[in-house]
C-alpha cells in the first residue's frame, strides 16, 4: 500500500459452508453462557429471498430481513428447531427458504454467517469465526470476505493490491495503520474494477469486516461493513469485541458448527420458497 507501512497477516482459516440456523437473542442466563453472533443477508433481491420472516419452534421471531442488511446480537448458548420463511409465509402454509433442526450455538463464540451467492450464483450459507485478538496501539484489523457469485478478485487499497486472488467464500486479513483508505475490488490481476473505489475508515482498536456480496454477472455487487470495536490494547489487559455497528440487536443467525472449534450440528437445507 502507497505511503503507509502494513503487516500482512496470515490467512484465517477459510469459512468452510456449515450448517447454520436462526437463534433467538432471549435474554441470556449469564456472560459465560453467551455467543456473539451476526448475520449478513447477501442475497441480492429477485432470487426468492427479498424479504423474509424468521421463525424459531414455529414462533415468528422477526420480520422484513432484507437484502445487505446485517445485524450482531448476543444470544444464550442451547439448541434452537429454525426456519426463513418468504414474507408472508409461516411454517403451516409453506416450505422454508432455510431451515436447520438442533441448532447448537456454543458459549463464547464471536461469529459472523453470511447468507449469500456461491461462486455459480447458487444460494450458500458460510460461517466465520471473527479475529477478537488484541490489535497493537494505534493499528486496525482490516478483514476482507468474499461472498459473491464472482470470480477471484483483488482488493485494493488506497490503489496498491492488499490481498490478491481472493475466492468465494473466503476471507484474509491484514493489520494496518488506522485512518481512511479508498478501497476497491478489481478482477484477480487486472485493472478491472468489480467495486468501487469506496471510502473504508478504519477504527483503531477494531477488526474492520468488509464483505463483497452480490453477483458480477446480474451487477448486483456491493460492499457491506461490519465493526468490532474494542480490541485495542490496553495497560489493563486483553479486551474483548462485542459485534457490528448495526442497530439494537434483537435477533442472529447462529452456527450449528464452527470448523475451527471442530463444532459439529445439525445440517441445514435450503429449498426453493412455496410461492
């Protein structure tokens, strides 16, 4: 990157397609008991999942999640029967969009699950296990996931490749010094630019979450961002990240298995909305 001094860090694991439901954010028993958990809705509209209304054990759990929405809530560890319905929908007039029986959400995760287009334009659904480790005095954790039907691209920064050859549904990561960058996503070793250039400010102290979502064929590519502030070090010890940027929280998507913690849950399914 021009003019400024950056750390490459090591790749996290890949996002692995896990099976993953919906969890009510109840109020929780104890801190010891909770999960950070969000939610990004990546597909984009007139693919059967414009709107949709969520349900757990048949109960309505939230209405009108739209397309590049994304909420973070803490929700109790335990086991949850989910369902997306299209709007409008319930359990006993229609088949979900998505669903997943005996959802494990274990203690003490931070997640983030994405519900977006594979590399094909198939509807997918990925978990990532967001980095809360502490950042260094003055740096920021710049986290870059690709969650689009589009090829391997490069993301740019302030006009200099940052992460080259990037696929669905993968992510990297890169300590940086905070401020204001102009971001883009260019086509794998081109000069192609597929998004943007777009202004990204990076928090000190926080993991900075950019995700490409989208398709390239329907031009329907985006950026979404998602903040966890907090990781900053300090003379008192290792803090701890507490989600996104978005909102009041008041619902998440869980994971019923994190490949990094060797978590294993229920499978999902996806089937086709009943018009």
């Amino acid at each position: 990157m021009t003019q400024r001094n950056i750390t490459r860090a090591g790749a996290v694991a890949a996002a692995a397609l896990l099976p993953i439901g919906l969890v009510l954010a109840a109020t929780p028993a104890g801190a010891a008991d909770d999960a950070t958990v969000s939610v990004l809705h990546g597909i984009p509209e007139g693919l059967g999942a414009d709107v949709v209304d969520v349900y757990a054990n048949g109960n309505l759990l939230i209405d009108d999640f739209t397309p590049g929405s994304l909420e973070t809530a803490t929700v109790p560890a335990g086991s949850y029967d989910l369902g997306v319905y299209a709007d409008g929908t319930t359990p006993e007039d229609s088949d979900p969009v998505l669903s997943a029986d005996g959802v494990e959400v274990p203690a003490g995760i931070n997640a983030t699950v994405t519900a977006n287009l594979d590399a094909e334009g198939n509807p997918a659904l990925n978990v990532f296990v967001n980095d809360t480790a502490t950042i260094a005095a003055g740096e920021a954790r710049l986290t870059v996931r690709h969650v689009a039907a589009a090829p391997a691209v490069d993301i740019l920064a302030d006009g200099a490749v940052l992460f080259s050859n990037l696929t669905n549904p993968n992510q990297d990561l890169a300590s940086v010094p905070a401020g204001s960058y102009e971001a883009a996503v260019n086509l794998a070793g081109t000069d192609t630019t597929a998004i943007g250039p777009a202004d990204v400010s990076l928090e000190a102290g926080a993991n900075t979450i950019v995700y490409a979502w989208g398709s390239a064929a329907d031009e329907t590519l985006a950026l979404a961002v998602q903040v966890i502030p907090g990781l900053g070090a300090t003379p008192d010890g290792v803090p701890a990240g507490d989600g996104s940027t978005t909102g009041t929280p008041v619902w998440a998507l869980g994971l019923a298995a994190v490949a990094a913690l060797g978590l294993v849950g229920a499978g999902a399914r996806l089937s086709a909305a009943r018009r």
